[in-house]
C-alpha cells in the first residue's frame, strides 16, 4: 500500500512508520503501531488474533494474549477520540471500522514515459502560443490533431497507454 493512510483525525505513514494526529506525532511503541498498521490495512475485515501473532511475533515466543491486551490498549490510548474505530470482536480477534483513505507520498514520481508525454505535449503548445507554427499549415495541423487527440498519436500511445490498449 503505497502512501498516507488516512483516518479520523490521524495520518499513518507505513514508510516512515510515524503516526501523527492533527500534525502533531503521536508516541507509539514498534509492536503496537505494527498492530495498528495491520488493522488500518484491513480496515472493515476481522483481523485474528492468529493473524497478529503472525505478524508481530513471527518467531518469538510469548504470551501472546497479554502481549495483545496491552497492544490494543495503547493504540486506543494513543488514538484518542478515533479508538472507538478499534472494535473488540470477542475470543476471534479486532476489526478497524472507520473509513480509510491512502494519499500517495508527496515524493512519489508518475512514470518516466509519462513525463516525457507532458513534455512532449507541453513542447507543441508552445510551439502553437508563440505563433511559431499555425494550423493551417501541413505540419500544423499534424501536431493539433495529436495534441487534440492524442489517443490516436502512435507515439503518445508509445508513452502512455490509452484505456483500449
């Protein structure tokens, strides 16, 4: 899951693995914000407490109940207001029940074919606002028609695939 996952009033970054509510970073321990990512990520599913095991404490060996226990009581300690979003579902496990909403990373590129699209692009606008070229020439109106509709250019449909391809 690439990005931000956003709910309630807080933004969990899984890269960075930093919570934050109101922009402000909220102090978690390594085990519990696992925990947490973990049910986010199958927000509206039950999560076991088998599955948590298996994520957490793949290899380790403790008492896992306890271990638990304490987990879910310092995220909802942690999560203020949006603990209610963490519902006990009893002798199975937790489920996450408020909406999530992923944001991409700010830093995330779009493909390198894309961007050679827009520059492409970009290049015959500019061509047509500096007066440069017309299109009532031949060549004109070769380069309108694509910038018009660059589905049917085959080399902007080199670049990016159109929803037919």
């Amino acid at each position: 899951m690439g990005g931000t996952l956003n709910f309630g009033e807080h933004v969990l970054d899984p890269r960075t693995r930093i919570l934050r509510r109101r922009g402000k970073s909220v102090n978690l321990q390594s085990q519990p914000l696992e925990i947490l990512m973990l049910l986010v990520e199958q927000a509206d599913r039950l999560v076991t407490r088998e599955d948590i095991r298996a994520r957490v404490w793949q290899d380790i060996v403790v008492d896992y109940d306890q271990s638990i226990n304490y987990a879910i009581r310092h995220i909802r300690a942690a999560l203020g207001p949006d603990g209610c979003l963490i519902q006990t579902v009893p002798r199975r496990g937790y489920r996450f029940t408020g909406p999530v909403y992923v944001r991409p990373q700010e830093n995330e590129r779009p493909p390198k074919r894309v961007l050679m699209a827009a520059a492409l692009m970009s290049a015959f606008a500019s061509v047509f606002a500096a007066g440069l070229l017309s299109r009532h020439t031949v060549v004109g109106t070769f380069i309108y028609d694509h910038l018009v509709h660059p589905d049917h250019c085959p080399y902007m449909r080199m670049l990016v695939p159109t929803r037919n391809s």
